[in-house]
C-alpha cells in the first residue's frame, strides 16, 4: 500500500485498478507496435509528471548494468534487437554486458510485475510497472507513451487544499489505483462527501 500526500495533510489508501478494453477515439493516437495498435492520449503534460509520489519507483535506473540476468528472463526480439525481460525490468546487452534499458514503444509481454500501477484516463486503462508504461491488449501487455492530461497552469479559481461544490465543466475523469480523481489544467480533483452531498477537493499528487 502507498500513500499519497495531498496539500491539506489528507492521505488515502490506494487500491488496485480495473481493467478496459482498448478504444479509439478523438483525442487519441495510434502508437504501432508488432501486431497491431494502441491508443495513448496526445496532448499535455505527461502525468507521471502530475503524480511523481504516487506511481512506484522503478527498481533499477535506465543504465544500470546489474552482476547477472535472472536464469527465468526471458528472450524479447524486436525489430532486430534482442532484450532480456525479467519482472518488467529489461535488459540488453551491450559492449559485453547487460544493462537496464527502457523498452521500445509497440513491444509486448505477456506478464507484468505483481500489483502494478493502474490509471484510467476517460476510461483508457494504462499500467506502470517498473516505471514503463502499458495498454493491455488481449493477453498481452504494450509499452507505449505516458499518457498527457492537460498542461498545468498557474490557478486564481482553484487552490489546493479547498473545496469546491462544483467541477470545472471540461473536467476529465481520471482514476489511479482505483480512487477516482478529476482533472483539469494539471489540476486534480478527489470527490469527498460533505455534509450529506458531494464536493471536490483540490489537491497535489506530485512531488
């Protein structure tokens, strides 16, 4: 379990996610991969930017070359280079050594880590494991781009921290490890019940 730090002092316990099938749509691209495509939001700030506390911390750092490969990792071919996949870390060898590497975009696996990340981004499921990035297609997993959510900007409506009765009306569902957020602006909105009714509260999810 993790905790997020909202600005008011408030934390809630994150839970695991649901998954959905993968959908087109305005306001989505096409990112090709060996089999076929996949959707990612086009526009704005990445949001493993907007939520740097939330989504866990990969085990290894890109470039680091580790002592040996797991025996069970296994083989990955993909546009003619080769990759060692163990536990969502990836490997490949270079100059006469394994090193950590980020995978390609449109390269699939079969299985992730234990309990990974889950966001849902108007109803577009994505899972971070090890810091990378899928879309689940049938029985496989896509690494593809970090989704984008609205650029942040500087707020004189909206203050972290405080309530308000009402969303703003271009708000965007969004859910992280099954609790149900709100975004607009790189803004992030909780629903909290108040008093026998809804209101939202603003709040900070990233460092």
């Amino acid at each position: 379990m993790m905790n997020l730090r909202l600005l008011s002092a408030l934390c809630v316990t994150l839970m695991a996610g649901c998954a959905h099938s993968p959908r087109g749509g305005h306001g989505h691209v096409r990112v090709s991969g060996h089999g076929g495509g996949v959707a990612a939001v086009a526009v704005g700030i990445g949001i493993g930017a907007l939520v740097a506390n939330v989504i866990s911390r990969p085990k290894y750092e890109v470039g680091h070359k580790p002592t040996h490969v797991p025996r069970d990792a296994r083989d990955i071919h993909f546009h003619g280079v080769t990759y060692r996949y163990h536990n969502g870390v990836y490997y490949q060898k270079m100059e006469g050594a394994f090193h950590v590497v980020r995978p390609p975009l449109g390269i699939r696996v079969h299985t992730l880590p234990p309990k990974p990340d889950v966001i849902v981004i108007d109803g577009e499921t994505y899972y971070v494991a090890e810091g990378v990035y899928y879309y689940k297609s049938g029985d496989d997993y896509i690494v593809v781009d970090e989704p984008k959510v609205s650029a942040p900007r500087r707020h004189t409506t909206y203050v972290s921290g405080q309530f308000y009765s009402d969303l703003p009306s271009q708000a965007k569902p969004v859910k992280i490890n099954g609790i149900q957020y709100f975004t607009y602006e790189g803004l992030f909105f909780l629903p909290q019940p108040v008093n026998g009714s809804v209101r939202y509260l603003v709040v900070e999810l990233n460092d």
